[in-house]
C-alpha cells in the first residue's frame, strides 16, 4: 500500500527549496526531511500545515518523531507574502481554490518569473479562498500539475447523485457510509447532502459521524480558518454561528467525532447514520471494519467519491457483500479547458507545461497538443509542451536584462534631463555584486577618472555620418561600404548601412529613424569592440548641430560597463536595441544575451 518515493534521478543536497501545495502533497515529506540529505527550505500556508500534521495518511507510514521534527522544518507563509532568498529569487503563493491554504506558486528570478499551477479549483460555491489568477499576470512559463483528466465527473455534476443515493438509503433507515479524508471538499460534500436531506424531510432522523483519530482536530481547526475561506463564508465570521456547518450541527449534537469505531461509537450509534472517515483505498482504518458489520445488510449503502483512486479495484475485496455500491468520484480539480480560460483573462505566457497524461500527441521537438482542449497547439507566441514523471525538461528561460539597485549617494547626484515628455539622465558607477544583489555605486577615484572622459557626451542627439566614418578610419577600418535606402530593396524602413571588416570579420552598423543597431562576430576580441562602441557612441552631436544628417539616437556607452557586458557576453552578435522604438527622443538600450 505504501512505497518509498523515486528520488533517484534527483541530487536532493543540490535541492534549495520545497514548496507545498496542499496538504495531500505531503506524503512523501518526512521521508525527504528525516532519511535523505535533503537540507534546504520548505514553504507552506498555515493550513497546509496543519492539516498535514493531523493528516491520517502520514501515521501508517511515520512514527510521531519523524512527523514532528519534518513539521517543524516548515515555514508557513501567507498568501500574497513575498519570500525573498539568496537575493535572486522571489517566491510568493496564491490561493489555488482547492482546499483550505492550498496555493499556486509564482516564482521570479530576475525579469523572467514561473507560475506553478497545481491542484486548483475555480468553482467559486466551495468554501476556500476563491482561485487567485493575478499569478499568471506577468508569468513567463505556467507549469500545471494535477489537472482533472479528460471525462472526469465534476463536482457540480456529481454530487446531485451523491445526495439522491445517501437519502434513499436514509429513507429505508440504512447506514452510509462514505470514505474520505477529514478536509478537503468533504465539508462541502456534508453541508450538501444536509440541504438535500433537509429538502426531502429526512434530517430529522440522521446522525452524522466522523471516525478517524484526527477527525477532532481537523474539524475545530477547519472552523477557525476564515481568513483563509472564500468570502461568503469569511462573513460568517461575524455571526454568532461556526461558518462551517459541521460546527453548526456538532453544536446541536447532530454530528459527533470518534477516534475509531470501538467504544463510545458502538453505544451512540442510531438509525441511520452517515459515517465520514477511513481511507479511500478500504484497505486500513474504520471502513474495513464497518464494511464487516453492516456489508450484509442491502439496506446499508457504501459511497466512493475520491477521483483519484481506482474505486473498482478498492471495492473488489467486498463485491460479494450485499451492502449497496455506488462510484461517484467528485473532482473539483481544473481542467485544461479551464487553465486555457483562465489564461486568457491574463497576459499570454511564452510557454506552458501539462503532464504527458492530458496529451495526445508530444511531437519530436517537445511540443504537445492537448486532449481536451481548443486552441492550445504551440504558436509562435506560445509554446506547448508535455513533461513526463521523473523526466528533466529545459524550461529555455533566461533574462537579456538584471535588475540593478541605485545607491542612495549615487541616486542624489542625478540630474534628469528633458527630451520632450521624456526625462534621461546618465548614470556612471561602479557595479557592485553581492548575494546575487547588484547595486550601481559612486565609482571609486580611478573609475571617476575614466568616467570623466565620457562625461561631456549627449543622451540623445543627431547621429552624424560623417563623423562615424572618420572615427571607423581612426580605429583601423578602411574602405567602408556605405548603402544608402534606394539602394536596398523591400524595405518598410529608412535606414543606412556602414558595412566593414574588423579583426578580418564582417561588422556592420544600421543606422534608422529609431535605433542604431551593431553587428559584429563573437570572436571579434573584446578591446575591438568596445573600440567600435565608443567610436559609434562619440558620433551622435546635438540635433541643433546638424539637423540635415540622418537621425538615429544611441545611448552614450560607459566604457567600463561596455568591458563588463562584452566580457559576459555568450549569445549572437552584440546589438544595440530602442528601449521604446516608437519615441525618437528615448535612448537605445545595450542588451547582450548576458549569461
């Protein structure tokens, strides 16, 4: 029944963090905190926590020791709570809809960030926290796990039939019997069959139980949460009456909690009664045991609504009892459908992951198409693909830019500069890294010095042809081959072209309205380059100068960052890109594919 977890294809010392979902996904946990070499940091809500602490699921595998101490490495967070670590990762959870604390996972590293979408729910008449779909706003990649696979039943559409089955059997005074863990969608489960029996004049005589050891945790802990409930519940709160209707009706005496089917329960037993509790699998816990008290009798009725247990072969030990069975897995899970819906109300990721099992094709380069899903072929915009368990899978993310911290010093010594509706402002400095931390501070005595040389250069201003030239022959280029716009084809775009050989490698430069861009060979050496870049950036003079030549703006390049982004520089050849192309005033930006 049980079986240790596969971590053989992972190097669990190399593991940094851990991040919990629900507290279904912690089975495996105290296994990775007490027996491996595991050592980094796990993250989860409060509930998550506590309802796997309590959770039945971890004693038959776990003795006490083991849980408390892997408990105790926990630390919980709160949604929407920014959890910062090693200076380069942001780690913030958001609620997935599916139980109470279950979240979805953001995480960002740099400027590319992951949305981590893993048991969740969007049907908002459950009581957790509605989904929460502002993570997949500036994702780059959605990885999704544990979608509801292709024909599941829904719970919307599955629990009429529950409720009818469990007050037929309440109308011939039968037993129900229902297995299932104290938590999750079993409070709402409960508080729908109480309505439909309240319907149909039967609650009057039904008692409701819960038999497992944790069952009384779990129920009073579930009744403190609403911070952590979908909003009309958390208006509850303020009502005299528990939010939760388990809390209602034990008030009443009409539900009670037992550690397990010998003593007290025996003696409080009436007729009839729906029992709540057990394993799914019927092969340990109360249900075995009920099973053999009332699977004789065809009046008594057994219900199986987890989805993901193969509900057949649970019931095929008892077929020959005459006990009435019934299968009507309920899965508040969402589906791919439903992830594509959900994804379109937000910004389109570049690309997007689905377990292999809701795939019907994986073609030769990775990519997927969807079983039950419209419009989820890879574009060219975004890429689907399918993952495999225990399978390595490049996600190909990686950031042109990092983001830099100005030093407060720094920060007071600069003095923008009006383009029109723009303001511009040089900033020189030295680069400072630590923990994974940049921040841009005031240059020391000889950076001041070399800075000094640049310091008279313009932001913006006309980029003068001529000039360029004259400082290309200067740095040992000759016979440059200038194209002009007539000369060149197709074109949607005024442009120049200053084609050359540097080092004995094609070079060009292409002048246009909005940007200057620069190509040159990786194997260029670096002191040619940052020649080159500093010949182009001492070219551009103020418009005033020289209206007549071609415009096209550049950003005047420190020298000391040129040597840095060249030294990193590992992808195609170095170009020279418009932070916005459509304002002329604006300057470029200098994004090698750092590394």
């Amino acid at each position: 029944m049980f079986k240790l977890p596969d971590f053989s294809g992972i190097d669990l010392k190399s593991v940094d963090v851990v991040l919990i979902s629900n507290f279904n996904h912690m089975l495996s946990l105290p296994y990775l905190t007490e027996f491996t070499d595991f050592q980094g940091r796990i993250f989860a809500t409060e509930p998550t926590i506590e309802f796997g602490r309590s959770g039945s699921g971890l004693y038959p595998a776990y003795n006490m020791a083991d849980i408390k101490a892997c408990i105790d490495k926990i630390q919980p967070v709160r949604f929407r709570e920014h959890v910062s670590l090693y200076g380069s990762l942001k780690l913030t959870a958001h609620s997935a809809g599916y139980c109470l604390g279950s979240s979805n996972w953001h995480i960002q590293t740099g400027t590319e960030s992951i949305a981590f979408v893993s048991s969740s729910s969007i049907q908002t008449n459950l009581h957790p926290d509605l989904f929460d779909g502002s993570l997949l706003e500036k994702a780059s990649t959605v990885i999704a796990a544990d979608l509801c696979p292709k024909g599941a039943t829904s719970y919307n559409s599955g629990v009429n039939d529950v409720c009818a089955k469990v007050a037929m059997t309440v109308a011939r005074k039968g037993h129900v019997l229902v297995p299932c863990a104290i938590s999750g969608f079993l409070f709402d489960l409960m508080e729908d069959i109480h309505l439909h029996l309240n319907h149909m004049g039967l609650t009057h005589q039904v008692q409701y139980a819960f038999i497992s050891p944790v069952a009384e945790t779990a129920l009073q802990y579930s009744n403190i949460l609403a911070e952590w409930m979908a909003p009309r519940k958390q208006e509850m709160v303020y009502l005299p009456e528990a939010p939760l209707l388990h809390g209602i009706l034990q008030e009443k005496g009409l539900s009670k909690t037992y550690k397990s089917v010998h003593g007290a329960f025996s003696s409080d037993l009436k007729h009839p009664c729906i029992v709540f509790g057990g394993h799914p699998s019927l092969r340990s816990g109360p249900m075995v045991n009920l099973l053999q008290m009332w699977g004789g009798q065809a009046q008594n009725s057994i219900v199986l609504v987890e989805p993901r247990m193969d509900s057949a072969a649970s019931l095929e030990p008892f077929k020959d009892l005459e006990i009435s069975k019934r299968i009507c897995p309920l899965d508040i899970r969402m589906s791919i459908d439903q992830l594509v819906d959900v994804m379109r109300k937000h910004k389109h990721p570049k690309h997007v992951l689905v377990p292999s099992s809701n795939t019907i094709l994986t073609r030769s380069d990775g990519t997927a198409e969807l079983a039950d899903a419209k419009n989820t072929t890879s574009t060219p915009a975004c890429q689907w693909s399918a993952y495999k368990y225990a399978e390595p899978l490049q996600l190909g993310i990686g950031s042109l830019y990092e983001t830099v911290l100005l030093s407060e010093e720094l920060a007071k010594g600069i003095f923008p500069q009006s383009f029109g509706t723009t303001s511009i402002a040089a900033i020189s400095g030295s680069l400072s890294i630590y923990n994974n931390r940049m921040q841009l501070e005031p240059a020391s005595v000889g950076g001041r010095q070399i800075l000094a040389l640049h310091s008279q250069r313009q932001l913006c201003g006309t980029m003068n042809l001529n000039t360029l030239l004259t400082g290309l022959a200067m740095i040992g280029v000759s016979d440059p081959v200038v194209t002009a716009l007539d000369e060149i084809k197709d074109m949607q775009e005024a442009e120049i072209r200053v084609e050359f050989m540097l080092e004995g490698k094609d070079a060009s430069i292409i002048m246009r309205e909005n940007e200057t861009i620069v190509k040159c060979e990786e194997a260029i050496h670096i002191s040619s380059t940052v020649l080159l870049l500093k010949t182009l950036a001492e070219s551009d003079i103020p418009p005033a100068l020289d209206g007549d030549s071609h415009r096209a703006y550049a950003r005047p390049l420190e020298l000391d960052i040129v040597k840095f982004s060249a030294l990193v520089h590992k992808g195609p050849p170095i170009t020279l890109h418009p932070t916005y192309p459509h304002t002329p005033s604006h300057p470029t930006r200098f994004s090698p594919n750092i590394v």
